[in-house]
C-alpha cells in the first residue's frame, strides 16, 4: 500500500472516489477548484495541493476526474499543469469520459517526458461512486493497466482492460449509447402503459424478470415514478458523451441512428431547462408528447 495517488476532480463522481481509496488505505493528494470539496477530504485524511503540477510532484499515480476533454487537456498538459510535476515513473489515469482521439493526443504529449497514461471512464453513476462498485474499462499498455489494477479496484466492481490507450473511451461511448437507448426505451413504454390507462409501476414488476429487464430499468423506474430527476447522472453530460459518440462514429464510419434520435430528446430537455437534471428525464420528452405524467 506504499502507492501514493493524485486525485484532481472532486465533483459529483470524484469525491467519493476518492474516499473510497482513502477507505482502501491509500495516500491521497488531492485538488479541485470547489474548495468545500477539498475540505471535505482533508477532514477525511487526504492532502491538498494547490495545482495539478504539486499533486504529480507528490504521488506515483495522478487521478483525473474531469467533465471534457478540454478540461483534461489543461489539467494535465496546461500551466502548472500534471506534466509539469510528472517524472518518467509517474503514472496518469484519466478516468473522465473524453473523446478517444482526445486520450491518445494528450497521451503521445506526456509520452514525449516519459511519462505513462491509462484512458479508463466510469460506469455507474453516483450510487455505485459512493458504494466503491463501478465498472471501469480501460485503455492503454497492459503492463501500466497491470500496476494500477489494485488501485482502481478500490473503487470499482468490475475493471477490464479494453486494448490500446482511446479503447476504454470507446468503451464508454458504446456504453453511454446503451444505457441513453434504454432510458429512452423506458420512457416510451411507460408513456405508452400510462397513456393506455395501465399501471406503470405494474408493468415495471410484470416485465422486469423478463428480456426486458435491465439494470437501467431497475435504477431508472423508480425514478421516473417517484418524479425523482435529482441527478446522479446529468443529461448536460449524457449529451456529451452522445456528441463524441457521435463524432467517433463519423470518424470512423459508423452510423448511429438511434443515438442521433436521443440526442435531439436530451437537446429538446435541455433547452427546456432540465440539463441539470438526472437523464431519467428523457422521460418528460415522452410526457410532453403524450399529454401524460408517469407515476405510481
């Protein structure tokens, strides 16, 4: 446990990650603009530094949990940014859902001092944050995901390694692809189920042992019932992920048709306010169009 970490991000998902590794017995560094959040931490047992470069000086490996690439982008290759306090043993594991061309770009700059980089995006939203179970896939060289493996199972149920450095965030578009197709695919049954006078919450116990059952059903009915769009996961970031999916896919030829369809949901949403709240909204597209309110 003589590892020493950086962890730069401490937002709805960083924070309790990097409790988590604290909870593990993990040294911990840490940094982020929200100084209530680091505060936070530092009663928790954690060290603070001002600067990315003073949290690379410090550890072996440095944590990022950003919202974009632009923001990764500066944190790690900006002023007093990652690469400034980085050596050639220090270890980058960017565990923000970026663009894949992103990763590799920022990957082949810190490679250039030496310095060694995992692209590795969450799944999971808040809940699984807090509960230390995320599923976390992985890119880059298999000998670096190998080091890191015990550190990022202290936050995580599951942590695969998918190939090459840009593989994990394409990982995370395919996964981000699935899980906006079956919250939409929700919403539009159970607008269905109330428009038609059935009980929502009766054809959610009917049909989730069945194939339609998923663990986006079990996480998000209950939350489109309940009126709950508090967000564990914002449809602001969910259209992110859906833009560099779809950028990824002109990119390399692929067609992504019904992502295309969500994505104008989740843009109608939020330019009528609800960006900020939790993507189980997608269902209030469906209301709209029906003239329904899904509840229990």
């Amino acid at each position: 446990m003589s590892l020493k970490i950086g962890f730069i991000g401490l937002g709805i998902m960083g924070k309790p990650m990097s409790k988590n590794l604290l909870k593990a017995g993990y040294s911990l560094v840490v940094s982020d603009l929200n100084q209530a959040a680091v505060g936070e931490l530092i009663e928790a047992g954690a060290k603070a530094a001002k600067t990315p470069k003073e949290v690379a000086e410090q550890v072996d490996i440095v944590i990022t949990m950003l919202p974009n690439s632009p923001h990764v982008k500066t944190v790690v290759l900006g002023q007093n940014g990652v690469i400034e306090g980085a050596n050639k043993n220090t270890i980058i594991v960017d565990m923000s859902s970026i663009a894949p061309l992103a990763s590799r770009e920022i990957a082949a700059e810190v490679a250039k001092k030496g310095v060694a980089m995992l692209d590795a995006p969450v799944s999971g939203g808040e809940p699984k944050a807090i509960d230390g179970t995320l599923s976390v896939m992985v890119g880059g060289d298999k000998a670096v995901f190998d080091k890191c493996y015990d550190v990022l199972k202290a936050m995580a149920g599951s942590v695969v390694h998918t190939g090459d450095i840009g593989a994990g965030n394409v990982t995370k578009l395919a996964n981000q692809v699935v899980v906006a197709l079956n919250i939409a695919a929700l919403s539009e049954a159970m607008s269905l189920a109330t428009k038609a006078g059935v009980s929502p919450e009766l054809v959610f116990l009917a049909i989730r042992g069945g194939l339609a059952g998923s663990t986006v059903m079990e996480a998000k009915a209950p939350m489109i019932m309940d009126r709950n769009f508090k967000p564990g996961f914002r449809i602001d970031l969910h259209i992110k992920d859906l833009a560099n999916a779809l950028d990824t896919s002109h990119g390399v030829g692929a067609s992504l048709p019904l992502t295309a369809a969500v994505m104008e949901m989740m843009q109608a949403l939020k330019t009528d306010g609800m960006g900020e709240c939790d993507h189980s909204a997608l269902a209030r597209y469906y209301e709209k169009l029906a003239k329904v309110e899904i509840s229990r």
